[in-house]
C-alpha cells in the first residue's frame, strides 16, 4: 500500500498528539507510530549516497516513498507523517527533493514547507 488520502471528518481521525515521528537514520527514513504499533514510514536517502547527484553529505535529502499500513489509511496519518518529517529536515537545515508523489502533492497543499526544497 503506497500512499494514504488526507481525509478527514471521519471518526477513525487520528490526531497529531497520538501519533508520533520519529527518525529512524540506520533504516533511512522517519517511523510513524500511533501506540506501540508501527504504522508508516517515510524513507530518505541522502543524496550523496545516489548516483548522478552531487551534494554533499547531509546537504540534500531525497525524499524517496511515504507508506501507511492500509488499515490505518484515510486517517491523516500520512500528512502527519510528511509535515513532521518536512519540519525536522528544516531544524537539521537539510534541503529536500521530494522524490515521492504524496510528498509533492502534500507541498502543493502546504506553502508554507516549500522553504525546505532544493532549487533546481
């Protein structure tokens, strides 16, 4: 399952202050928990890990697919996800490229992250 809608108004909402973020660097990418239970990931690579670009380490981060369990979809949890994620790489000062299409589409609805965004 790749991607969740950012619904709301549903009773199965989810709020910010029940689920949390949490960067998980050995596997490359932010862990979304709502209880004990790992519900998504935002997996990141750094880009001077990947062929063809030329940043330097910790400078760029490429951010690569944003999942959520399907029985936790429709919930909000990927925006959750994307906007936490989004918040620490601009307090690491890490530029993004938002590689994954939720991630693009998240920055097309929220303005105010499009600071954090590599210039092309």
């Amino acid at each position: 399952m790749d991607h969740t809608s950012n619904s709301s108004g549903s009773s199965g909402n989810i709020t910010a202050a029940e689920a949390r973020v949490l960067d998980n660097p050995a596997h490359e990418r932010f862990d979304l928990w709502v209880g004990g239970e790992l519900v998504g990931i935002l997996g990141y690579r750094d880009e001077d890990d990947i062929p063809g670009f030329t940043a330097k380490p910790g400078e760029v981060v490429a951010f690569m697919h944003t999942v959520v369990k399907e029985e936790f979809g429709g919930r909000g949890l990927a925006a959750i996800l994307v906007g936490e994620a989004l918040s620490s790489a601009r307090r690491r000062g890490w530029k993004v490229r938002p590689i994954c299409t939720y991630v693009q589409r998240y920055l097309a609805l929220h303005p105010e992250h499009l600071d954090v965004l590599v210039a092309e």
